[in-house]
C-alpha cells in the first residue's frame, strides 16, 4: 500500500488500541524525499491522535532494549544494508512490548537493500506480519 492508505488505516489503528496491524509498519522509500513523506504523514497521524513520538537512527542505535519506551510510536529511520547490529536487537525488544499489550507501536524506514536484509534476519521472523509501505 502507498503512505496515504496507510495513513488512514495507522488513525483507525490508534483508535482500536494496541495490537492492531498498523502499529508494527515497515515503509521501503526510494529515497531521502519519499522517507521523509512517510515520516510526516505518521507524525502528523500520531501526533493528532495523542501518541507520543520518538526517533532514533538506525546507525545511531545501540544495543540497548532499554532505549524503549513502554507507550508511544518509535520511527526507526535510515536502516540500510549492511544493517547496524543492534538494529534487530531493538526490534526484538520491541516485539516483547507489543507482546506484553503495551500501547507501542513502530515504524521502520529504510532503502529497499536495508528492509530487505531486515526482513530476512533471523531472528525477525514476525516483520512478516507487518503493514507494508511502498513510497517513491
């Protein structure tokens, strides 16, 4: 789906509470421009839901779980290959807070090359039940 389908469907997700499809998006862009649209249509989406938002850069983040927040929506830009290490160690963290029904959710953005090597981790097997965004 295109950034503006998912949009719509991202508030009707926030309204439903946690656990719902859209809180867990991965958006491949085809560049600087298209990632930026993603992350201003989120942010205006969440911010006028209510939902508290933090951003971290994939090749800023450490592999620290404690970086979470357990309410709120996380935007994890610029992933690319080769992934940072502590990429997937994030991700994985986050995963436990959606599995423990916190209201959480998460946006991954990133070049095609870097949600690819994303999505065939090892250890991120449930990005396969993610939202998907295709913006160019």
């Amino acid at each position: 789906m295109d950034a503006a389908e998912w949009a719509h469907e991202l508030a009707y997700s926030l309204s439903v509470g946690p656990g719902t499809p859209s809180l867990l998006t991965i958006a491949t862009c085809s560049g600087p421009a298209a990632s930026r649209q993603v992350i201003e249509m989120a942010k205006r989406v969440l911010v006028e839901a209510g939902w508290p938002v933090y951003e971290l850069f994939a090749r800023e983040v450490a592999p620290d779980p404690s970086l979470l927040r357990e309410s709120g929506f996380l935007i994890l830009r610029d992933v690319r290959q080769p992934l940072a290490p502590a990429v997937p160690v994030l991700i994985g963290a986050h995963q436990l807070n959606i599995r423990r029904g916190l209201p959480v959710g998460l946006l991954i953005v990133g070049s095609p090359a870097g949600i690819r090597a994303l999505r065939r981790h090892p250890g991120l097997g449930f990005l396969s039940r993610a939202e998907w965004v295709v913006q160019n």
